[in-house]
C-alpha cells in the first residue's frame, strides 16, 4: 500500500515544486528595481527661456509612475551646482537598480567633439567657459553605470542653442562648435536617445509638448515593448509630426535578449480570431491616452487633442479640458498641476581633502571666513624683508607673499583653508609687489590664475597688469571649505624672476 501512495506524493512534490520554480522567476522579474530621474532646464537667465521642458519632465515622470518606476526624481530649472549635486545624488539611487532612466529637457550642445547639457545659470561668453559652466554628458553617463541590466539616456536637448551661436571662440582654439549633438557609443547594455540625430536641431513644438516627448510618452507605457522598437515607433512618430524636418536617433547597442520598461505582453488571440494587428495609428492612440488619462494636467490632455485631432477618445479629452480650465478658472490660485516641492535643504556638498606638498608653509590670518592660508614655496627673508603668505592678508602694499623656488613661479599655489563650510561669491585680487611702482614692475606677478574648491569648481581668471584689487564674481553659489589658487601664467619683471602676489580677500556671498 505505501508502495502505491509514493509514486503520486513524489509527483504531487515535483509538481509543487516546478510552480514554487515558476513563481520565483517572476517574483524575480517583478522585483526588478526601475529608477529614473527627471531634468527639465527652461528658466535660462542669458538668453530666452524655454517654455516646454519643466511641461516635457513633468509629463515624462507622470508616464514613469504610472508604469512602475520605483524612484521618480523630477528636477526643474537646475544650475551648474545643482545639476552636479543631482547627478552625484543619483548614482548612489541607481547603484542597486536593474534599470536607470535619465531623461534630460533643455539646451544642450557639443564643443571640440564632447556634449554637455547646459543649466540654466550658464552664460558661456566664449569658448573656454563651456568646461566650467556646463556639464559633460559623460557625467551623466557615469551616473548610470552601477546600473545591473538597461542604462538610458534620453535627451530632449538638441534645440536650437542661441549661447552657442553668440559664443565667442578663442583664437587659435582648435575647437569646432557643432550643430546640435555629436555621436556617442556608451558601453554595453546603454543606450543614449537623441530627438534628433546628431549635428540636426529638434524642434521644441507649439504644443505644451515638444514633439519627442509627445512621441515618447505615447509608446513608454506599452507592454512587453522592447524598448528599441518603443523607440523607433518614436521615430517615427516625430518624422511624421514634423514633415519629417527630425529625426530622432538612438546610439549605443544591447544583447540579443528582449528589453522592455513594462512587464508584460501582448494578449494572444482566441484559436480561429483573426490575426490582422490593429493599425499603428489606433495603438498609438490607445497608448497616448493610457498614458495621460487619470493625469490633472490639462496641458497633457491638448497635446492629445492636437496629436488625435480625430482620435477614438477625442470627447472625453474635450471634456476633461474643460473641465480643468473650470477648475482653473473657478481657482485661479491653483494651477492644475502643482510643481514638485522643492526639497526642504539643499543637498550636503562633498568637500575634497586639502591639497597639500611637502614643505608648504601655512600662516593662520584674520580675513573674513579665511582661517589659514599655505604656500607651495616662500622665499626667504633678505634686506630686511620678509615674503610669508600672510602677508597678503595684513593690508598692506609693502608686503606680499613671493614664491621661493627657481624659475617663473608657474604652477606654484596658495591654498586658503576657511574656518568652516562658507559660500564664496567674490575673489579680490592685488597684484604683484606693489611697495613701488619700481619695485612692482622689477618683480614677475600673476597673469593667469585658477581657482579651485573643495567642492569641485574651477574657474580661471586673468589679472590685469596693474597695481590695485581686482575682483572676480561668481554668478552661481560655490560652497567650499577651502580655496587653491594657482599660477599659470606671469608677466616677467624686468629684473627679477620671484613672482609675487600683494593681496587677497575672499568674500561671502550677499
């Protein structure tokens, strides 16, 4: 008897087993971690702003959510420091995620072959600020990169740049300015969406939508999409939105296994159903309006109307328009869609530890948030005169700190440790060492200078070869600890090589 009862335990606990198999793979698959983050850049402050990208990022994280995504970070109108501090936030978002998502809004452009996108606090007055203002792509793909199994970027950023056409080139720069976006080829397993391929402009549309976000919100939430068939239905659907003026392009390449954003697929059709697939058009519709149906944002809801002017569910977009513009009108003091809260502080800066070289001498001084200032070199005391960097902080043009060492002074710098996390808006600087007119014009002084923080700007000034302060404004928030200044380039003295420097007073920002 126990011989017969076995044999159908035995296959009622394969059986068992195989579907505890089964529902752990898509236990699996369900658990895959999906983030993104959100960039929409339009409030430029040097030239005009954009009017869709805060509406383009608002919309892409609304269609996000409503697929599935576990973390949807939107940010708005984000400067050069913010834009560093948001990147640097993601990555350790996207270190433990399957899928990672950016997608990017606003003005972007390509100089000597390299991308960058561009914030909004940028003014690029010529060439050599591109570095300094503005972000490379290769940072947001470094974002990305912990990501286990799909790395996006997309970008709605190849508009029309006007910074880029009053920019100023350098002379003798080797530099080109390029037309939109150069070509990228990521790494394995990533792929970077353009709106429109490189050296071509994307329009950015006189809906509440640019065309390539209207196209990519449409076909997002399709699912069991591969997403390199989501995005050439996306192609195809701005070629055709645009008289095909843009093309969007997508670079990078995956495996050979399907990738798609939202789990599922097709339902197959009952034995003896016809098989004719419903036309592209009508699924088009059908995922635009998924996408945008439960939203409260009448913007999403034209946008469909303009793309459907005869679209299956034109009167309940009707309806929903006027609905929202009675809500709007009924209160005007709430707009229909309520922009993200901005957090409620800032986030921390990580700060560099203080360069240091064997031998540095460093003076404590009184000088507004400084605490201490080192040299790389001093040189030594004679006729009666002594060269310590605090010198440059006692006030007085017949002391200054002069560099020690043989040769110009390039390359020598001074580091200025402040007595905590300070804001810095304005670097004074005198040059050279004006006890005399004579003696500041026997003695080398500073041309060129860079200056770097501990939260990782530079930028790079040139002094005027003149005694009496120079001041140099930051126009975008620099929270430091310390400052490096170095030399890079001198005007020679008439007879002595030592550069010097008179004075320096770094200010706060009002």
């Amino acid at each position: 008897m126990s011989g017969i009862t076995a044999k159908p335990a035995r296959a009622l606990l394969t059986l068992v087993l195989g579907a505890l198999l089964v529902l752990a793979g898509i236990g699996g698959a369900l658990a895959e971690k999906r983030v993104a983050l959100v960039i929409g850049n339009g409030a430029y402050q040097a030239t005009r702003p954009l009017p869709n990208p805060a509406n383009d990022a608002r919309a892409i994280a609304e269609t996000l959510k409503r697929i599935g995504f576990d973390t949807v970070e939107v940010r708005l109108d984000q400067s050069f420091t913010d834009l560093r501090g948001t990147l640097r936030d993601f990555s350790r978002v996207a270190r433990d995620s399957d899928v990672a998502l950016v997608f990017y809004a606003g003005h972007g452009m390509e100089i000597g072959g390299v991308n960058y996108i561009v914030p909004v606090d940028a003014r690029l007055q010529s060439d050599q600020d591109v570095p300094y203002e503005a972000l490379p792509l290769d940072w947001v793909l470094a974002a990305i990169e912990p990501a286990r199994r799909l790395r996006l970027v997309v970008l709605d950023a190849c508009r029309d740049n006007p910074l880029a056409s009053q920019m100023a080139m350098t002379s003798g720069s080797t530099r080109s300015l390029g037309r939109g976006l150069a070509r990228v080829e990521p790494a394995g397993d990533t792929l970077v969406a353009y709106a429109a391929k490189a050296g071509s402009v994307a329009e950015d549309g006189d809906a509440a939508n640019s065309p390539f976000t209207t196209a990519l919100i449409a076909n997002l939430p399709t699912p069991g999409l591969d997403v390199r068939l989501m995005f050439g239905r996306v192609r195809d659907a701005v070629l055709q939105s645009t008289g095909r003026r843009q093309e969007p392009f997508v670079y990078g390449s995956l495996g050979g296994g399907e990738l798609s954003l939202v789990p599922g697929e097709a339902t197959a059709p009952p034995a003896g159903a016809a098989t004719t697939p419903a036309p592209d058009g009508a699924a088009h519709d059908l995922a635009f309006w998924q996408s945008i149906e439960k939203s409260e944002n009448v913007a999403l809801f034209r946008s469909y109307l303009k793309e459907f002017p005869n679209g299956r569910f034109r009167a309940i977009a009707e309806a929903r328009v006027a609905e929202l513009d009675k809500v709007a009108a009924v209160e005007p003091q709430r707009p229909a869609e309520a922009p993200p809260k901005a957090p409620a502080a800032a986030p921390a800066v990580t700060h560099a530890p203080p360069p240091s070289v064997p031998g540095m001498v460093c003076d404590r001084v009184g000088g507004g948030i400084v605490a201490a200032v080192c040299a790389t070199t001093v040189l030594k005391a004679q006729s009666g005169n002594s060269y310590g960097p605090a010198n440059i902080f006692d006030g007085s043009n017949r002391t200054a700190w002069v560099e020690g060492v043989d040769g110009n002074g390039e390359g020598e710098w001074l580091r200025f440790d402040f007595s905590g996390e300070a804001t810095v808006g304005r670097v004074v600087v005198s040059n050279g060492y004006a006890k005399s007119d004579d003696i500041y014009k026997k003695n080398s002084r500073i041309r060129d200078v860079a200056l770097e923080f501990s939260g990782g700007e530079r930028f790079d000034f040139t002094l005027a070869d003149q005694t009496g302060p120079q001041a140099f404004d930051f126009d975008r928030k620099v929270v430091a600890t310390w400052m490096r200044l170095e030399v890079r380039s001198v005007y020679k003295g008439w007879k002595y090589t030592d550069t010097a420097l008179n004075e320096v007073r770094v200010e706060a920002a009002r």
